[in-house]
C-alpha cells in the first residue's frame, strides 16, 4: 500500500450484526512523593470489550459496547473492576462522532481509540484537534491532536497511522486539576472501517495534602502503558 500522494477521506464502515472483540492491557505504576520518601504501587488491569453493530441506518450506525471482563491484579491475585459487566448502547456516525444514550464508554486509553475524522480528506502529515471532556469527577476539558503519519500494517491488514497527543484545554494551570501528559498511537483500518490498535504513554501528576501535616503537599505520580487491540476480526 504506497503512501498516499493526495488527501484520502477516511470514514468508519458498519454492517449489521457485526461484533468486533478488543483487548485491553494497562500497565503501570503509582508513585507519591511524601516528606518521608517515595511509595510506590504497580498497576495491572486487563480488559476484554465487545462491540455489536445492532443496526445500521443511512446516517448512523447503532451498537452495544460490554465490558465483559475488568480485572486488576496485585501481588498474584486478580479482582473484577467495577467497570466488569457495563453494558452502554451509542449511536456513530461515519466522522467516528459518538452520542450515548446509555451507559459510558470510558476506560484509561478510551480518548484515543474514539478518533473523529475532519470532513476533509487527509494527507501524510495533516493534523487537527478534537475536543472532549473526561468522565472523572471532576470532569477536565481535554484536546487531543491527531497527526495522519502514514501507513504501516497491523496483523497483515494496511492501516493508517495517527499520532495523537493529549492536552488540558488550559494547558493544566487551572486549581485543582492534574498536570497530564499522554501520548499515542491509533491504527485504522480503512478497508474495516474500524479502529484495530491503539498504544498510549501516560503521565499524570497531583499534588494532595498530607493528613495531619498542615500546609504540606504530597506529589502523586501515576504513569500508564495503554495497549486495546482487536482480538478478532469478522
């Protein structure tokens, strides 16, 4: 597949019935910074998601997303995750413009793989911006800038490649909020018409009070490896 030399428009493609299975893996540690030294915590969670096509209309498509299984794991033993067992239906257009009408589709990484195409055709190297808004509490306005890179191939499917760079609205100056740095890699499938990897780095820093220690601040440092891959394919 020879990089493309004009813009290509690139757009999602449904069918009816379909069920798409991804994993997801989250690797990583949380690090917090007291007067008395630095305590550490790893983090493993892994994920299994399915995506059914229930429908497919001439403007919009229908799904079901399941969690089927949220686990974390420490010192050898895993536990579910309250996320385990959420079920979310949500309409998506053709761009990759998503509207829930129940349920929510957030999980660590979640921002990159919900990739909303321009209206315009792209070239190696064009880029834009795509706002959000995260489902923490409290919720922080995000910007995630999308850089086409080119094409690769992924388990022997041609994919476009999308570096993607997540950014506070306000550049993380705002109280209260976290200073965050993520970082990542979207593979589409253009022939699928689905997303089938995406790989984030992420940092985020607090800074909390100290109990008991008036004035005093401790810095919590939490970094993430993100990778969901399609485990299966029509």
């Amino acid at each position: 597949m020879a990089e493309p030399v004009s813009g290509v428009p690139f757009q999602y493609r449904f069918q009816a019935d379909q069920v798409l299975v991804y994993t997801v893996a989250v690797r990583g540690k949380v690090e917090v910074q007291m007067p008395d030294g630095v305590r550490g915590n790893p983090i493993q969670i892994d994920m299994r998601i399915v995506q059914r096509t229930l429908e497919v209309g001439p403007r919009l498509a229908t799904m079901a997303l399941t969690i089927e299984s949220a686990r974390v794991s420490q010192d050898g033993e895993s536990a579910p995750l309250p996320e385990e067992g959420q079920r979310s239906m949500l309409t998506i257009d053709r761009r990759g413009v998503i509207e829930f009408i129940s349920g929510s589709g957030g999980w660590q990484g979640s921002e990159f793989a919900q990739m909303q195409f321009p209206e315009t055709p792209l070239k190696v190297g064009d880029s834009w911006v795509q706002e959000a808004q995260t489902k923490s509490e409290p919720p922080v306005r995000t910007r995630t800038r999308y850089t086409f890179a080119g094409l690769t191939t992924f388990k022997g499917r041609s994919c476009a490649a999308f570096d993607a760079e997540l950014l506070l609205a306000d550049g993380g100056k705002a109280p209260g909020q976290p200073g965050a740095v993520s970082k990542g890699r979207t593979l589409f499938d253009p022939a699928l018409g689905q997303v089938v990897s995406t790989e984030v780095d992420s940092r985020f820093t607090f800074q909390i009070p100290v109990p008991d220690q008036p004035g005093v601040l401790a810095t919590t440092t939490t970094t993430l490896r993100t990778i969901m891959q399609m485990a299966e394919t029509p």
